[in-house]
C-alpha cells in the first residue's frame, strides 16, 4: 500500500490548497516577527536618546531597563526577557539590515535570520556584512535552516579578517551558566563554555558512567594464610556478588547523576581559597509543602523555591533533613495568609514577608525572596513605616529600577501593589496565593484535616 495513493483528485487539491495556506501563514507570521525586532529596536534607541540628551553616566543601561519594564508589563512577561529581546533585536536590525528586511519581507523566516547572523556575528566591516548577508540570504530562500546553518559558518570565514583566537579571546567573555524548569519537578542546567572543557567535562563523566555499568569485581589477592576462615570466604563472595550486578540506569542518566554529584559534593580544587572555603558552601533550596501531603493524607505537589512544583516524597525528605521550619497558617476556605511563626525563635516580620510575596514585586518578575531586598515602598527616611504594609521583596534588579527610573509603586493594602510606569500606564501585582490546601464547608470538622503549610528553610 502506498500513501495517499487511493486519493481522489479532489483531496489532492486540498492537500494543494492548505500547503499554500500554511506557506503564506509563515510568511505573515515572520514578516510580523520582523515587525516586532523593528518595535523593540526603536523602544532601545528611545531609550539610547534619552540617556544621551541628559548624559547619564551608565550610558542609557537604566533607560533600556525603564522602556523594558514598560513593554513587560504590558505584555505580561518579565521584564529581564524583553530587554534581553530589545537588544537581540538591536542587533539584528542595525547589525543586519539586509536579512531583517529579507525576513520582513517573508523571504525567510526567523529561524533562517537567526543562524545567518549568529553565523556572520563577528564580522566587524559593514561591507563585509552586507555581502555576506546577499549571499546567505539567497542560499537561505531555498534551504532549510540546518543546511543553512551549515553554509554560513563557511561563507562567514570568507569574510573574517580576525583569527580564531582573537574571536575565541572574546566568545570566553560569554560563557555562562543558567537554570530552566520545564515542569513536572525537573528543570534543565544549560552551561556555555569553551568547547575543550565542555566535551572533556562530558567525556569524562560519560567514562565514569561505562565504568559503572560494566563494572566487574577486582580478583581479591591470592590469601597468603590458608587457614582463613570460611566465613570470611563467604562474605568476601557475597560482596564480589553485589559488586559485578550491572546498574540499572541508562548511560544518560548516570551522566546526569555523576555531574549533579559532583557539582553538590565537589571542591573546586582550581579556584577554592586557603582553608577551603568554597568546598565548605552548600547548596540549599527552600520548599514549601501543605502539611497534608507531608502527612500523606493528600497529594498537592509541593513548591522548590515558591515557583516549580515538586513531587511529595522529594519534599518530604528535605523537609525532614531540615533543621528548622517556618509554619505557614493560611485560612482554610480562601486560603489568605493569617501568620507565620517559627518553632524556634526569629525575625517575624521578615518570615511573613517572605511567605507572602514569594518572589520580587514587580509585575512578571519571578526572583524569589532569597534573592531580593525587602524595601520600604515609602522611604523610611521621609517617614515610612517598618511595617508589612510598607514592605516587600524587589530583586536588585527592579529595587534600582524603583529609585533611579520614574517608576513608582504604591501599597494598596493586603499585599496588592499599584505600580505606574513612565508612560503613566498602572499595573497591578498582587501577592500568589501560598500553595496551600482549602476546604469547603462540606469539609469542617473532619479528622487528621488541618490547613497551613510548613516551608523549609535552606538547608
């Protein structure tokens, strides 16, 4: 049987038919992808005029911050996310014009335009650029972008007048590191490094999980003493039985489990200081869990740093492995925060703030607390009050934002914030809801059933 080969003709033509509609569709979708590098590039320059019009001395980064939040909030995405786009976007436009009005005009798409420029991203001469860019841009109305990928790096050596050194010299200024939860309890540690660390970091640990599943017991040496006893002769074969059992786990995640142990256990033996103290730090998370599923009586996932959800028997094991808890209680019914103690003594007033903000303030920004400040939204030298009502979590990030940019923000009561953006645009931030379990009335009164929740602290 052959596909489609019973078709009648009628069928052909509408096969016909929609891939000329889906072709169009990704014309338009990326000529209004152009169209939003050109918006966000112009937001950038507007932010570039104002800091030189009035000389400020960090060179327009805070005025870039100011339009950023502005778009974000009103787009409903973090902030650091579209100023990160602005100046993709910069670069695209100003960088290579040729293959953003090629995309504009739905020649190529966005993922086209994208290996094109990272692949001509060092090529310093306009001229050059642009030449490049007309002979990419031809291959790439053909190809897709894999074999588009492909050629560009070869064309771009064409045009590179750096050597590889030099650009090596400036890509290791990139290397980064970076955390992205992808649901269901798992998250992904992407790391950008220089290739010779990154494949022999991945060589070796791929060498350390073969070992563990081909392992074979080492021959125990010859006993000198012959009259040992049997029963040590039957421990040794067992212990050489457990031994040579071949582990269960797929080479992947061995890997995965040999990387996490070492980076969690690991010294840095080439940057730790005399007395190692960086092999001294730990790493430590907070969770916050209802404590009917610490109880086992429900199955509400827990929270890993009050934003990815984790799976109950992960949380219960931090949880008891804590030295120390923060009690959460929240209404049964709506769920509202009522208090926050302690069973051991400490600052109340910033464990209460911490239950109830949960992240930084600001609108789409999802820092959590351990990685803020807690600000006094009307400054305590003009008279604000160190009180709940008065405070909350800004990451540094947007607690400069705050006082070097006209953004205000207001208290609006019940932990809601007003903020107004330069445009005179307000935005509402309103505190989550801490991941707590509600009842209806049907459930008042039944046994072993209390509500709140117990956070652990950073262990």
């Amino acid at each position: 049987m052959t596909a489609l080969a019973d078709a009648t003709l009628e069928q052909v033509d509408a096969l016909a038919a929609l891939t000329e509609t889906l072709v169009e569709v990704e014309r338009t979708i990326s000529r209004l992808q152009a169209a939003r590098d050109g918006i966000l590039a112009v937001g950038s320059r507007l932010a570039l005029q104002v800091a030189e019009q009035a000389e400020h001395p960090d060179h327009g980064e805070m005025s870039a911050r100011t339009v950023a939040a502005e778009f974000a909030a009103a787009l409903r995405i973090s902030d650091r996310t579209v100023q990160r786009r602005m100046a993709d976007a910069t670069w695209l436009v100003e960088r290579f014009p040729l293959v953003w009005e090629a995309q504009g005009e739905g020649r190529i798409s966005a993922a086209h335009a994208r290996v094109v420029c990272e692949a001509g991203e060092h090529l310093d001469d306009a001229a050059s650029r642009a030449a490049y860019s007309a002979q990419m841009i031809a291959f790439a109305e053909t190809e897709a972008p894999s074999r588009v990928a492909r050629m560009a790096r070869r064309v771009a050596e064409r045009f590179q007048p750096r050597s590889i050194d030099e650009r090596h010299r400036d890509a290791r200024k990139k290397r980064s590191l970076w955390v992205k939860d992808v649901g269901d309890g798992m998250s992904q540690l992407g790391m950008l490094g220089p290739s010779a660390l990154v494949h022999g970091a991945f060589d070796r640990l791929t060498q350390m999980a073969r070992s563990m599943q081909q392992h074979e017991p080492e021959q125990q040496p010859q006993q000198e003493q012959e009259q040992e006893q049997e029963q040590e002769q039957e421990q040794e074969q067992e212990q050489e039985q457990v031994q040579g059992q071949a582990d269960p786990r797929t080479l992947a995640q061995l890997r995965n489990d040999l990387a996490f142990d070492l980076l969690l256990t690991g010294a840095p033996l080439g940057h730790d200081r005399p007395g190692g103290s960086l092999a001294a730090i730990r790493g430590s998370v907070s969770i916050t869990v209802p404590v009917t599923t610490l109880m086992g009586v429900d199955t509400t996932p827990a929270e890993l740093n009050g934003r990815v959800p984790i799976d109950p028997v992960t949380a219960r094991r931090l949880a008891g492995a804590a030295s120390g808890w923060d009690r959460v209680l929240t209404h049964p019914v709506t769920g509202a925060l009522l208090a926050v103690d302690r069973y051991r003594p400490g600052p109340d007033l910033r464990r209460h703030l911490r239950a109830r903000d949960q992240r930084c303030r600001f609108p789409t920004c999802g820092y959590p607390p351990a990685d803020c400040d807690i600000d006094h939204h009307h400054d305590a030298a003009l008279g604000g009050a160190t009180a709940e009502s008065n405070l909350g979590h800004l990451c540094r990030r947007h607690h400069m934002l705050k006082h070097h940019s006209p953004w205000t923000v207001e208290p609006l009561g019940d932990g809601v914030y007003a903020w107004t953006g330069p445009s005179g645009k307000t935005y509402i931030d309103r505190a989550p809801r801490p991941n707590t379990v509600t009842f209806g009335e049907e459930d008042e009164g039944r046994e072993g059933v209390g509500a709140g929740v117990i956070t652990a602290p950073p262990f």
